[in-house]
C-alpha cells in the first residue's frame, strides 16, 4: 500500500470542479497525523473525494475510516462510493471493504424488540436481555452462519442490502454487522456510534481497534454542536413524577420508597409558586442548590450527599424495573429511571458552570431542565483520540467549528469555492423587503408575496419557499397568495406527524414531472435541512427572512456562557458591539439555517435553479453577508421591483429546461 496516491482510488475520468483541488488538501492533512475542517457546497462531489484522499492514508498506516451521519441515506451513500472504489482496485488487483451500519432497531428482526422498543438504550437493554436468555432464534443461528457470512464479505455492503441478505437466512442483522465491522476499511455510522457515551464504548469494541486507529469523519458537521448539546442535556416534567409513582405502584415497590416519591412530586411541584409566586407562567434560570434544598426539605434530610444516595436508589431501583420488562419482552423503559437519572445528573453537576438549570411552569405542570452549554465535553475526548479528523458541510464555518467543537488547534482549515457554474445557478437579493419585526406590515407582505408569484409562475417546475417562521407563513398566506400562483400548493403545518408531513413530501416531489408545485414551509424544518431534491424535483427555493430565534432563558444562558470561554468581540456594526458568545450561540446557527435552505436546489453541480433572498439584510447586514458561505453570496445579483424578478426568471431559464 505504500506509495498509493488519491488518484489510485479515485473511481471516476474527471474531477468536478475544485474537487481535485479538495482531495490534496485532505489528504496532506490527514497524512501529517493532523484534522481538517472543510466548507463545500453540496454539489462538489465531498464523499468519494475524502474517500479517494483517505484510503490512501489509512490503508498505508493500517488505520480504519469511521464515516459519522446523520440519516441512513447519507450512511449508504458513503458505501455506494466506497463500492466504486474498489471496482477500480479490483482492476488493480487489490480490493476494499465498507459497512454502513444503522441502529439496532432499524436492522434487528426480532419482532419483540422492533415493537417494543423506541430508544438506542431501550434497543440495548431488550437485545442484550433476550440474548442472554435465549429468547432470540435469530441470535441463535448467527453461529451456524457466521463464517459463511464473514467468507462472503468480499466487498462493499450497505446495511439495506445486508439487512435482505440476513432476512433470508434468518439471522439478525446488526449482529453480523457487528461481526463484519472489524474487517472492514470503511464503517459509515451514525452520530451515536462514535458520540454518544452510552453506546461509543460498545462500538469500538466492535471495530476491533482503539479511537488512535481511526480516522473519523464527521459529515453534515454544522450539526455536530447541536447534537452534542442535546446528548448531553436531561429534563422531567410533572408528567415523569407521576408515572413514576404509577410504576412504582405497578412494580409494588418498597412502601418508604413511594412515599419519598410523593414528598418528591410535592415539593418540586411547590417550587414554581417559590420562584414565580402567582404567575403560572414564566421560565428562568434556577440554583443547582434551590432544587437540592427542595427536595431535602419535603425528606427531612440535610445535606446534599443525601440527596444523591436517595437519587441513586431511585435510578437503581428503575434499573431493576427494566431489566423486568425487558426479560417479559416488553418495552425496557422505566420513568422511576429516567427521574432518578436526571436527580443524579442534577447533583454530578452540581458546581459546573457549563450547564443551565432551567425551570419552566405552564399553567399547572412544570418542567426542569438541566441543559448542556459546552458541545466541547461529548465530542472533545474522541477528537483528542483519534489519529486524524475531517469535518466537512457546506453551511458551517471553519474556524468557529475548530473553536466551539475543541478541535486540536493545528486543525487545518478549508474554504472550497463555488463549483456551480452561472448558467446553472441565479442568486436574487430583494433589497427592500425584511422580516425586522418593526417592519412587518401588510404592504411588506403583500411586496413578498408579488415577488414569490413572480418566481413561481415563471418557473418550469417545483419551487420551495422557506419562510423564518410560521408567524411570516401565516401573514404571507393572508395576502390571498395560495390563489395567485399558477401551481399546486402544498402547506407545511406546524405539529404534523412525521409520517403526514413525509407524504406530503413524497406527493410534492412528484409533482414535478407534470409542470410543478410550490411548497411552503419554514427554516430550520425538516424539508429545509433534511430533504435531497435531486434530479430536478426543485428549481427553485425562496428564502423568506432570516430564521432568528426568540430570545429565550437558555440561548442567554448560552451567550453567558460562551461570553465567558470565548471573549471578545465578533463585529462592530450599526452602532452596537456584537460579542463572540452572540455569535456562536445565536447568530451563526442562524446563518447556518440560512444557508441550509438555500443548498435544497443544488444538489450537483450540474443541477440548475434560482435562489432568492427576500430579505434586505442578506446584503445591507455585514455580519449577514460575511457568515454566509462565499459560495452562496458569490455573484448575487440585486433587485428592487417585481418587473426585475420577473425578467431575471424569465432571462435564466428561457427556453430551456432545468
């Protein structure tokens, strides 16, 4: 393997724009034992070009590549690429193995667990409970199978086809997989395999090597910080203290127990009268010591260290109770359990500043909230640890990943330019239309809505429209817009199942092929970040807005916090000092939103399309324009009236079709 160059695994006759130039820079990075942070549009061939520039440096230093996503789509991709790759290798007479693999439930086929469990952890317990009491056949054929399986893995194999194959023979999936990781070049994931600490140690395990073998790379890693923050955070409600109580009476625990149960439900749910008096509603920030006093005062103990033993037991005794479900083959998840683990967690973080005690109360329920504001704590211990590093997306900024995530600091760092050519892409900024709050008046939406009719009625085919919020949908649907447009309309609701709003999807999508649709939705949705619109299936995506938050008790407490490990200032604009914790905490995830929606047309480099920024402040706003990627602002063109919208449409598509 020595000697190997990206351009021996490279699978395909020509390189996209700049993606040659990407494979360098990876690979001589990663070959110094160093990580690297890349931005590059979706459309620039990322996956077999961090493939072609690591395979050389793994296989040449025995090292595996671990690919973390976050869907299964992405995970399949990366084996699809890696599947390539060694048919060119095959030629070459070498060859190359890849898995992807997904979660347990999702590759299990034990009916039990599959109907029964709704958490990696639940999946876990049940799976490890039904093993070792011999209630799954489809464990207990893997051993009469396993060598066969290990002597067919001969290439490349996405955990779907895997997954048919294992179905047939009647064995269980994740198990082979788990078999299969240790010998494969490439294992594509999911975020939880590598990050999350209840399931990380099992995984490497698996791999057969230590986190110093392996070079990882984080995909889609805008949203690295934002699942770190979420593991690591932890909340009840009143709804968790009485079903505790339900299943402690269910399970006939110990008298003293329940009653402590009780005295804890009654206190606590005490504490909104305490910190907000008469009002019902309100959110603020509490002491680690308030609810620790609280609950020692209905107990009649004194001291915090009582408080944790009398946690422990609950959390141990919900252990016992989903050791019972599990061995009954139901679901293993226990309420006595998830409070006693957040009592815990509430007490092992008692002195630290990196975490937000939130406590909310509506109407007559509460919430506790023990928030993560250090995304740095879960990821941090596996980028210290690996041989090397490539985080790569096409929205997040380089050097506030490096900072935010505790990236080592000789980290490199890459902006990859715009690889779309301009006949394939038209960039519009209205410059006198905004969501400010001051300004949103009927004319201003009545202005967006002239605008968006102007789009959508000139263009071939389907057309998203993103807005900042349901508040500006519902005021731009008030301006009669659905009768305006010369398309099917369909409307993203707030509060919709996932499986209503994926069909809504799947019926937009194909709408395309008979002259279009137009979807209205909002930033930060699952359509805006989540969705692929390949071949076609969007021309078009307006972006109504800038999806700026509501200020709330945690985004503060998060500003606070960063303010505090990351001083300094950002930018000076308009009068007012912006600060690096407003940055990092409110206004880059925003921009990241930003961009999000508007890379849903351009999926390739060869796919055409128009976006438009109905929004002034994408130009007028230099902390806007200077957070946006450069290869979504680069060549933007500026218009006022609904007559420029209209022409520069009509002028980019023509005659032609995208």
């Amino acid at each position: 393997m020595l000697g190997e160059t990206p351009k021996n695994f490279f699978p395909y006759p020509e390189f996209y724009p700049f993606q040659e130039e990407l494979v360098r820079t990876i690979h001589s990075t990663v070959s110094e034992g160093r990580s690297i942070v890349v931005q590059a549009a979706t459309g620039t061939g990322k996956t077999v070009a961090a493939l072609s520039a690591l395979l050389p440096v793994a296989l040449s230093n025995e090292k595996k590549i671990v690919w973390a996503t976050r869907t299964h789509t992405q995970a399949k991709r990366v084996v699809e690429e890696t599947e390539k790759i060694h048919e060119k290798r095959l030629s070459d007479g070498g060859k190359l193995l890849g898995i992807s693999i997904i979660g347990r439930k999702e590759m299990c086929p034990n009916p039990k667990l599959r109907k029964n469990v709704l958490s990696a952890t639940e999946a876990m317990i049940l799976c490890s409970k039904l093993k070792k009491e011999k209630g799954c056949e489809f464990f207990a054929k893997i051993w009469e199978q396993a060598d066969s399986f290990l002597e067919k893995f001969s290439r490349p194999i996405t955990a779907e086809k895997l997954i048919s194959s294992c179905s047939k023979s009647g064995v269980c999936a994740y198990e082979i997989a788990k078999l299969l990781v240790a010998r494969a070049d490439v294992v594509s994931c999911n975020y939880h395999h590598v990050f999350n600490p209840t399931i990380r140690d099992r995984f490497i395990k698996h791999l057969g090597v230590d986190w110093g073998d392996v070079i990882l790379v984080v995909d889609e890693a805008h949203n690295l910080d934002r699942f770190s923050l979420e593991t690591s955070s932890n909340q009840v409600t009143l709804k968790t203290l009485d079903n505790a109580i339900d299943e402690a009476n269910k399970y006939q625990v110990e008298e003293e127990l329940l009653e402590v149960l009780e005295e804890i439900r009654n206190g606590l749910l005490s504490l909104p009268e305490k910190v907000f008096g008469g009002n019902k509603n309100g959110e603020t920030i509490i002491s680690s010591e308030k609810l620790i006093e609280t609950v020692n005062g209905c107990l009649g103990y004194s001291t915090p260290k009582e408080f944790y033993y009398q946690a422990e037991e609950i959390l141990n005794r919900g252990e016992t109770i989903r050791e019972a479900k599990a061995s009954a083959g139901q679901r293993p998840a226990s309420s006595l359990h998830k409070l006693g683990e957040f009592l815990v967690a509430w007490y092992e973080t008692r002195m630290r500043e990196d975490y937000a005690r939130i406590l909310t109360t509506n109407g007559e329920t509460f919430k506790l909230e023990l928030c993560s504001l250090d995304p740095r704590n879960l990821v941090q211990p596996i980028f210290s640890q690996v041989y090397a590093s490539l985080s790569m997306s096409g929205t997040l900024e380089p050097r506030a990943y490096r900072k935010t995530l505790g990236l080592p600091k000789n980290s490199g760092l890459c902006y990859l330019p715009n690889p779309f050519p301009p006949e394939n892409r038209l960039v519009l900024i209205d410059t006198t239309t905004t969501t400010l709050a001051k300004m949103r008046t009927p004319k201003m939406y009545e202005n967006m809505a002239e605008k968006i009719v102007a789009i959508v009625n000139n263009t071939p085919s389907n057309i998203l429209v993103f807005t900042a919020s349901y508040e500006v949908l519902d005021n731009l649907f008030k301006t009669n817009l659905p009768k305006k447009v010369k398309k099917k309309v369909y409307r993203e609701t707030q509060g919709a199942t996932p499986e209503k709003s994926k069909d809504m999807m799947e019926n937009f999508k194909r709408e395309a092929d008979s002259g279009g649709a137009v979807w209205f939705g909002v930033m930060k949705g699952r359509h805006s970040e989540g969705e692929d619109f390949p071949r076609g299936q969007a021309n078009a995506v307006i972006l109504v807005g800038l999806p700026y938050p509501e200020s709330s008790v945690r985004i503060k407490a998060q500003i606070k916090y960063y303010n505090k490990v990351f001083p300094g200032v950002w930018i000076r604009e308009h009068g007012r000092i912006y600060t690096m914790g407003e940055y990092y905490a409110y206004w880059l995830p925003s921009y990241y939103a930003l961009a999000q929606a508007a890379g849903r047309v351009h999926r390739s480099h060869k796919d055409r399309g128009i976006i438009f920024f109905l929004e002034n402040r994408v130009f007028t706003h230099r902390k806007v324009r200077e957070s946006l990627p450069k290869w979504l602002t680069d060549e933007s063109v500026l218009v006022r009236s609904v007559e420029d919208v209209e022409l520069q449409t009509k002028n980019f598509w023509g005659n032609n079709n995208p």
